[in-house]
C-alpha cells in the first residue's frame, strides 16, 4: 500500500517512522480524507496508541505523495511475540486483550473505527509489556477496491487493506462499520493467543474463509482449551456474533471486563516452604500445534525481523530447507515460503532469480489446487511480476493470457480477482510494446466495471485511477 521507512528526525533528533503513499492527484477526495483522517489522530495522545508527529503532501519523481511521519516504538510486534500455534497464559492473553480495548477507547470516542486490529498491527513495546495499536487504516479511503482484496500474509496489487483472517462479516459483506467491527477483530486475536490458531481457518481460500466469517458456527474457546473459564468462553463468542448489534460495543466496558477477567484466572502465589529454594522455572512454551505452524512462524520471525534484502534472501533460504525437511512436497506452507523467498529476491534486485525460483510453485499450486485458488493466483501474478520486471514483458503478458484462460469459466469478468490479471496483462503488453492491444484491453476492464457497477461506483473508479495512473 505504501513505502515505509525507519527514519531519523534531524531537527529533533529522535527516530521516527515515515510512511509514504503516492495519489493520482493532490486534490482528489481521497487525499482530502488522507490529511483530514490523519490530523484527527494526531489528536489523540494516548500511551495505547501510535502518535502521529506531522502529515503533509509532497512530489517526488512527478507523483504526488502524502507523508505521515509517526512515533518510532522499540519493541516486536504482537505476532512476533505470539508465533502461530503457540498460547498465551490465560491471564497474560485477558490482560492484553484489555490493553488492546484501551486502545481504541480514544479512537473510537472520536467516531473512527480501526478496521485492522491484528497481530501485526500492535507493538508490544520493551521492557514495559505495553500494547500499542498502529497502521489506523488511513491509506484505505485510497488504495481498497470496495471491501475486497487477498488473503493476509501474501503481497499482491491490489490488495485489501485489512487482514480476513480478522475481519468482521459486515466487512466481507460492504456494510457500515461500527466500534464493533474493531471488537469482533479483538475477539480474533483474543481467541488466538488463547488457543494458538485464529477462529477460522482457510489455508488461503479466500472465499472459503470470507463465508466462514459471516455464516459458520463461533467456535468454541474451551473446546480447543478446557481450562478457560467459562465467562471467557462465553465472551469470546459474543465477540465474535455474525450480527454486529448482538456484539459487545462499548471498548471501555470491554477493556474493564477483561482485567476483571484476568485477575479471576490469574493463579494465588505459590508457597514455598522452604525460603532458600528458589521455584522452578516456569515450562518452556509448547511446541507448536504442526510442523507446519512451526515453518510458518519461522518464515514470520524472519519477515519480522529488521535485515537487509541479502540478509533475508538468506534466512528465508534457510526456513526453506527446513520446510523441505519437515512437510510434504505439495504443501501449502511450503509453496508459501517459497512465495516470500522469490518476493525477497525480487526486493534485493534480482527477479530472474525470483521468476527461477517461483514459476515451478506456481506451476504445481495450479495443477493441484487449481487455477482460481488464491495461493496458486498469487503465485501467478508475481511470476509474470518477476519476468516483466526482468526484461521479459511479452513472456509476462503470455503467461497472464494462459492465467486468463484459465480462470474465465470460473470468475466473472469483474471479479477483483480477474481485473487484477487483465490490468497486469495490459500493463506488461504496453511494457512489451503492444500498445495497441494493451489499450484496448485497459478499455475493455473499464467498460466491463462500468456497465456492472456504474460509474460513481468505488470499483469503477479505482479501475479508472489505476489505468489513468499506470506508467506504462
């Protein structure tokens, strides 16, 4: 969505983080609604939440940009810290579960909603154990095609800004979004630090996952987790209720609620009858549910991790040796490392070296899972990635035209899906020389966009930004 930059403050000295998001145009809505959003939470002065030092507009190489340049928090993120399929004490998961409600006490006292509490998006700040919320979703009112867009944890054009492994039904299904929408969210992480697995679970599948959300049964906390308390069982399900008006909503009851909840499960103090013998070292965390968790929270650790592009093509490398030994051939997990190894040398400057690595995954993820799976399109998608940006611009449109054939007798022509393949095949044509065909190909996406949702639709238009912008 946008470039983000550790950064040091020359006139105040201190290291910040800034974050920068290109515009089709300085006076558009989006950019108004950017800056308006952004000075909004600069407002906020809370020890839960990020702060925002300054936001403004800029051009850089002829494109404008809006900036904003935020607090720098030493720490690891909430993922790094809870790697899938480990748990937390039920104490120690209640307790940040409340530090999270803290956090949106003041943002949604300002009638914002967050829209992408995750793992990822909170830092737990060292030595103090303190949650911080970050990333308020402010580049969405520029770069989300409606509500839709891939699966978390796979980086492709056009992607949602949000994460389905946390979201919301009201957000799968475009409908207005509340303070409950972000408390179904820490409904999802609650249930994942508690148990070591989210709530619902897709291996990709985006449809799959989307319609668990809004349709299948809340699973149970204490049937993954008997220890839990009853009251938490109960809670975590009313969190995650289908209908938003049947959610808890109030993030300041919540986050009382919690700490309430904590205290009950945290456990009396041991006795020691003997002064001199010092207790014994708590159990080391369990090992992971799966080998499978294992390589994915491994391939998290280093996708967490501060390196330089050499350095992650390197332990990435490494994870994959591993997965290699541990999971089957065709494993999902596997083929996913394999995705972020090739994006890593992509990074580092070398997409030969990242089109050889990725065209025999995307190859098989297509042969078994299917042409319309969202890991075997992703996988798709970047490999003509890689080998237009290569040199190999016709090869690339020819392997989007396959892709295309593909998949036309299963998603419709306007599916984000399908417009994310014919607007990169358009792209690499005109890249390849062809502009005549690439032409009418952006014409045709947009008047297939335009007769199916009209054009004041959000769709429509971002179909028209993304042509009217693409520097090909």
């Amino acid at each position: 969505m946008a470039e983000v930059w550790k950064a040091h403050d020359l006139r105040l000295d201190r290291t910040v983080v800034a974050k920068f998001l290109r515009v089709a145009d300085r006076g558009t809505h989006a950019a108004r609604r950017f800056l308006r959003e952004a000075r909004i939470l600069a407002a906020i002065d809370d020890p839960h939440v990020v702060r925002i030092h300054d936001v403004d507009e800029t051009e850089i190489a002829g494109s404008w940009h809006l900036y904003l340049i935020t607090q720098f928090i030493e720490g690891r993120t909430l993922r790094a810290a809870v790697p899938k399929g480990h748990r937390l004490p039920v104490a120690h998961a209640l307790a940040w579960a409340a530090q999270l409600c803290d956090a949106l006490v003041p943002v949604h006292a300002r009638n914002l909603v967050h829209r992408d509490v995750k793992p990822g998006n909170v830092m737990v700040r060292e030595p103090a154990d303190r949650l911080i919320l970050l990333d308020f979703g402010i580049a969405r009112s520029y770069t989300a095609v409606g509500e839709l867009g891939y699966a978390a944890g796979v980086t492709a054009t056009g992607q949602l800004l949000g994460t389905p492994e946390y979201m919301a039904p009201e957000r799968f299904l475009l409908e207005p979004v509340t303070p409950a929408t972000d408390l179904y969210s820490v409904g999802c992480v609650l249930f994942e630090m508690l148990t070591g697995r989210q709530p619902y679970v897709s291996h990709g599948d985006y449809g799959a996952l989307a319609k668990q959300h809004c349709h299948a049964v809340v699973p149970s906390v204490r049937e993954l987790r008997p220890e839990v308390q009853p009251a938490v069982d109960v809670l975590v399900t009313r969190l995650l209720a289908k209908n938003p008006g049947h959610r808890p909503a109030d993030s300041r009851e919540m986050a009382a609620l919690f700490r309430a909840l904590s205290a009950a499960a945290t456990p009396p103090p041991t006795v020691v009858s003997t002064p001199h013998t010092p207790p014994p070292p708590p159990p080391p965390p369990g090992p992971p549910a799966d080998p499978a968790a294992e390589v994915e929270a491994r391939c998290n650790a280093v996708l967490e991790a501060e390196s330089d592009p050499a350095e992650r093509v390197r332990r990435l490398g490494e994870v994959l040796d591993h997965a290699s030994r541990v999971l089957p051939s065709d494993h999902r997990s596997g083929w996913l490392v394999v995705l972020h190894l090739a994006q890593a040398l992509a990074r580092a400057g070398q997409p030969s070296k990242a089109a050889d690595r990725l065209a025999p995954v995307a190859a098989r993820a297509r042969q078994v899972l299917g042409s319309d799976d969202e890991l075997a399109l992703v996988c798709s998608l970047n490999l003509a990635r890689y080998l237009g940006e290569a040199g190999h611009a016709a090869l690339a449109a020819q392997h989007l035209l396959e892709l295309l054939t593909a998949v036309s007798g299963v998603l419709s022509a306007t599916d984000p899906r399908m417009s994310e393949i014919r607007f990169d095949r358009a792209h690499w044509l005109a890249a390849a020389g062809e502009q005549a065909l690439a032409a009418a190909e952006f014409e045709s996406l947009y008047q297939d966009h335009l007769t199916a949702h009209g054009p004041d639709d959000p769709r429509t238009i971002r179909v028209w930004e993304l042509i009217t912008r693409d520097p090909a």
